[in-house]
C-alpha cells in the first residue's frame, strides 16, 4: 500500500512555479547579458519606423 495520497495538484502547482522562476532566472540573465545591445537596437528599429 502506498502512502502517497491520489491527489497530486498541489505537487503539479509548485512544479508549474518553479519552471516559471527558473523561465524568469533565464529571461533576466538575457536582458543583463545583451541589455546595452538590446536597448541600441530597438532605438533604431523605432527611429526607423517613425521618424521624427
């Protein structure tokens, strides 16, 4: 007999919260690596789109 009960939602909940932190750890680690490059460019995608 396992002990172990049926119902596992809770278990599923903090699996589900654990890949969205370590999505988030990810994405930060991104935009801290390739922030400055990022931000040039977008500017120039936006300066070229609309102009002033």
């Amino acid at each position: 007999m396992s002990r172990l009960p049926s119902n596992r939602s809770g278990q599923s909940f903090i699996e589900f919260a654990l890949i969205i932190i370590l999505f988030a750890i990810v994405l930060l680690s991104i935009l801290l690596i390739l922030g400055d490059d990022l931000r040039t460019f977008i500017n120039d995608l936006f300066q070229t789109w609309f102009p002033s």
